[in-house]
C-alpha cells in the first residue's frame, strides 16, 4: 500500500475570522485617520465661516442674523471639541460615524444657508464638497444617503430660508457680490478637494497596503502549515523503515560472522551513525510540526545553547573549516528548543552548500536580542533573492522544493518577534543575521 499524504487542508473558520478580523482592523485605522481629516477641516470651516460672517454683514453691509449664525458655528465648534475627544480614547471608527459626522456637517450648512439666503447663497455649492467626501469615505448606500439628504437639503431651501438683500447682478463680472461669493465658494471647494482627498487617499492606500500584507502573511502561514502537515506525514512513514534498519545494523554489530572484519564493522557503525541521524531529523520534523513539543524543551542558556548546537553541527557535518565564536558576554538562562536548534542549522547547511571550504557561525548580545551571524566565502546572494529574502521557492540550487530553508528561518524568527537580515560581503561572500529576543525566547519556551 502506498503511503498517504495529508491533504492540503481547505480555509479553515478561524482562517476567515482572521481574515475578516484584519479587513475590520485595517478600515478601523483607516476610520481613525480620515475622522482626523474631518475634524481639522471642520476647525477650517468654523474658521472660514466666523470670517465669511464678519465680512458680509460688518464689511459689506449685509444684513445678517449674526448672533444666531454664531451660535450654529458655537454648535459646530462644540461638535468637533466632543469628536476630539472621542477620537484620543483610542476606540476604532466605524463607517456609520464617519457617515453621521458628514451628516452633522451637512446639517450645519444648511442651517447657516437657511439664515442667509437659502439657494441664492453662493455658497450653496458647498454642498458638492460633502458629497465629495461622502463619496470617498463612506460604502455602499452611505453614500446615495448623503447624496440624496444633501439634495433634499437644497430643494428645502429653495422654498424656506430668510431673505438675503444680496443683488443678483450676474452682468457685473467680478463687480457683483454674487459673483464674488461664487469665486469664494470655488476657490474654497477646489482647496479642500485637493488637500483633504489627497490626505485621505493617502489613508485609503495605508489602508490597502496594510490588508495586503496580512493577507501575503496569511497565505505565508496558511503555506507553512501544509508544509508542516506533509513534512509530519512523510516523517511518521519514515519511522518505521529507519526503526528497522537501526534494528538490522544492531543485529549484524552482535553477529559472529561478522566481528572478525574490521572494515565491515567500522561500515556497520557509521551506518548506524547516519541513520540515527535520520531518525533525529525525522523527530525533528516531528517537534517542529507540534508534536511531542514539551519532551523538546530544556533549560540552559544562551552560551551552552550556542556552544552546544555549533559542536554538534561541527560534528555531524564534514567541514573542512569551521569558525566559531561567541561574543554574547554575561551568559542568560534561556530553554532551548530543538526548532530554534533546527532554525541556525538551516542557515548553516545553506552556508556550506554555498561555500563548502569555510563557514563561520558567531554569537553576540546586541541590546536585548541575541544576534546569530553566519557568514560564507560563496557566491553570495543575486539582487533579486535580496530584494525577495524569505519569499518560498526562491533558490540557486535549481531543484524541485527548493529555496524553503530562509523561508521558514524567517518565519520561526518573526514568530518570535525577531528578524533575519541577509547581505553580500565587500570582501566576498555572504552574512546572514539572526535576531531574537531574549525576552520572546524565554516566554516562548514557558508557553510550550
């Protein structure tokens, strides 16, 4: 019978709630930023109406309600106080509130052009630029919502509005006051589109940027967990062919006919050497995809962890050269872990692949972080697998499965809040560095 493999697993609920709980958390974001917006370009319009007002009726002539028009600007003012303060909470913004704070502003100029003229304000065309910003902001029917109450709004004021002793003099060019305003009103409305939608796509894109990344990460994750599923699969067949060649290779050590050569018995014990060593390898795979974790954890620290996994690489790996030095200082408790074991080892093999005469592994404090740096006399890395570090299948070993070694040494180190760094030598060669936390190791290694 054929070995089974494990399937590629179909997207799990918890996959698409974390999903979904990243869509939300980056339009959150993005909601705080554009309230942000909202509320400085309201302290714009409390400013210019303040202004408008004591022009038109002080310097001009107008006849205004002034002290009624002030306490609309009063209300606003207090509406963007309490906004304020509701955005430094901390709390996520959601789509209705960005919909009922445009809602608010739409109120506001409608009152204020109410007192003053109703559609025979030149500033009526204000309006187009809450829809604009309702067209930008908001989703779905927010935003024939506000298209439609901003019409109704100006329909409205066709009928009922007070009077405004504004001359309708459209021949005067620029002479006429109406053609003044209307100047204004354009100038303003071309100002604000261009500063607060520019500010605010920018969010948008923020936002856009963010939810790709997750999703790059989820898809990374959800490629890692596949991996991890057909590497357990392929390690648990493994097993028991390797149980009894250990078996076999024990059996012929103990066999008479077989003790009087030499050469066959040194034979016998390296082969029983190596497949020992595949047999570490397969429990390793093992550990790695979870299971039997806790038998994998010891406590030590860091200078006996980084001693001890430099000699057993030295003695497992035919080497012609090997450097080794630790410079980490004053020595840390820490639980090793035979995935961090097996992370360092990946970077290693694929140092000696690369230069297969010398390799040097060296350990050292850099603030909190323990830094593991290996570095060869290779090749070193082309421009593109620079610019591309850590992204799956990328190789200079052109065989199939390639290039998964940086990749999961990326991802076991940013699971611990670390970070692999790679870059080619002046001198030739390549260096790859390992940060991890010392703090994030310890916490690690108590969860497990």
């Amino acid at each position: 019978m054929s070995p089974t493999h494990p399937e590629t697993p179909p997207p799990t609920s918890a996959t698409l709630l974390a999903a979904r709980t990243t869509a939300r958390s980056a339009d959150a974001t993005a909601g705080v930023k554009n309230l942000q917006q909202l509320i400085q370009l309201r302290w714009t319009a409390v400013i210019g109406q303040v202004l408008t007002i004591e022009m038109a009726h002080y310097s001009l002539g107008l006849v205004l309600p002034v002290r009624e028009m002030l306490l609309v600007v009063a209300c606003l003012a207090l509406f963007n106080v309490v906004s304020l303060l509701r955005l430094r909470m901390g709390r996520p913004v959601r789509n209705v509130e960005l919909f009922l704070a445009l809602l608010i502003d739409v109120a506001v100029l409608t009152v204020q052009l109410y007192l003053s003229g109703g559609t025979s304000n030149p500033f009526v065309f204000l309006y187009l630029l809450q829809i604009t910003l309702g067209a930008v902001l908001l989703r779905g029917a927010y935003i024939w919502t506000i298209v439609a109450i901003t019409v109704a709004c100006f329909a409205a004021l066709a009928e009922y509005h007070l009077p405004l002793a504004l001359p309708q003099d459209l021949d005067q060019g620029l002479s006429s006051l109406y053609m003044l305003g209307l100047l204004v009103c354009f100038v303003l409305n071309a100002t604000l589109v261009m500063v607060f939608i520019t500010r605010i796509h920018r969010n948008l894109r923020e936002r856009d940027a963010r939810l790709a990344a997750a999703r790059r990460r989820r898809v990374e994750e959800e490629h890692i967990v596949r991996m991890g599923l057909l590497a357990s699969g392929a390690a648990h067949e493994l097993g028991t062919p390797l149980s009894t060649l250990a078996v076999i290779l024990g059996d012929w050590q103990h066999d008479k006919r077989l003790l009087g050569d030499t050469a066959l018995r040194e034979e016998i014990a390296e082969m029983q050497t190596q497949v020992q060593r595949c047999k570490s390898i397969v429990s390793g795979i093992l550990l790695s995809a979870g299971e039997t974790r806790g038998e994998a954890s010891t406590q030590t620290t860091v200078c006996t962890f980084v001693d001890a996994l430099a000699q057993e690489w030295r003695d497992t790996r035919s080497m012609p050269r090997f450097d080794y030095e630790n410079h980490f200082g004053a020595d840390t408790p820490m639980v090793s872990d035979t995935t961090l074991k097996q992370m360092v080892f990946n970077v290693l093999d694929n140092a000696r692949d690369a230069s297969p005469a010398w390799v040097r592994l060296s350990a050292a404090r850099q603030d909190d972080s323990l830094r593991i740096t290996v570095t060869d006399a290779g090749p070193g890395f082309s421009a593109d697998m620079l610019s591309r570090l850590g992204t799956p299948y990328q190789s200079t070993k052109n065989r199939p499965g390639g290039g998964l070694g940086l990749y999961l040494v990326l991802n076991v180190a940013r699971t611990l809040g670390g970070g692999v760094t790679a870059r080619n030598r002046a001198e030739g060669g390549a260096e790859v560095t390992i940060d991890l936390p010392l703090a994030a190791i310890a916490l690690r290694t108590q969860v497990t």
